[in-house]
C-alpha cells in the first residue's frame, strides 16, 4: 500500500481506466481511509471501490438517472460479495478494533493491524469490483 490508505490503494488502480490522473483520485480517497476518517465504519478498501465506481459509471447530474440507477445496482452487488467473503464491510468489524477510539487507533497501530489485514481487503475489493465491472463491460480488466 506504500503509504496510501485503503480506499486509495484501491480507487487509485482504476484511476486510468476512469481517465482522472491519478493524484486526483489518491486526493479524493483520502478521507474515506480507517472506516471513514478513522471512524470504524465502511472500510476504506470497500469506499475507495464505490468511489471507483463512481467515476467510471456514475452520473453527471440529474440527467444520468440511468448511470446512478446502474451505479447503485453494482455498488449493492460488490458490497454483497464483499461482505460473503469477508463478513462485514465495517473497518470495526473487518480489523475487530475500533479505530473510533484512541486506545482502538493505539491498538491498531501497535498490533500492525493495518498491515498485517488490510492488503488482502484491498486485494479482494480490486478483484471483486473487477469481476462486478466484467459483467457491465467487455473491456477486460488490466493487470492490477
């Protein structure tokens, strides 16, 4: 992850296929990292693939019903997928600590949690979206 967090490890691998440079889509993902801010909420590895949903199938304004409808139907499907595999979408539950907290974050940082866990939700989000964007286009995926 070299630095980046969940959500812009993964929203950034399809920054190019989405045609946004890729220091726009790190900049935009930065907040969604630890659950949400540090929150404990949706992981980051799972915000970061809504939000590369997002600019490569969202809509541009109330015009693009079509593009939200299609948009909210795959982000449902990922989030199911992800959640087979893995239980849960919460950074709580995914890490089981809460990074709300400081003694959670303390915890977290002292055990390597982010680490030790968090590469393989970021694999998995890559390869799930890659197969829930399969099904919606015949471009096949890059190597990621």
């Amino acid at each position: 992850m070299q630095g980046c967090n969940c959500a812009q490890a993964v929203s950034s691998v399809f920054a190019r296929d989405a045609g946004v440079p890729e220091e726009v889509v790190l900049r935009a993902a930065t907040g969604f990292g630890g659950g949400v801010g540090h929150t404990g909420g949706a992981c980051g590895a799972v915000s970061g693939a809504v939000l590369a949903l997002g600019l490569l199938l969202g809509s541009t304004g109330p015009e693009g019903k079509e593009a939200k409808d299609r948009t909210y139907a795959l982000t449902q499907e990922f989030i199911a997928r992800f959640v087979r595999t893995h239980g849960t979408i919460s950074c709580t539950g995914l890490l089981d600590c809460d990074l709300s907290t400081d003694e959670g974050l303390a915890r977290a940082r002292e055990q390597g949690l982010a680490p030790t866990l968090c590469p393989r939700y970021v694999r998995d989000a890559v390869e799930i979206l890659e197969e829930v964007l399969a099904s919606v286009t015949s471009v096949p995926p890059t190597t990621r």
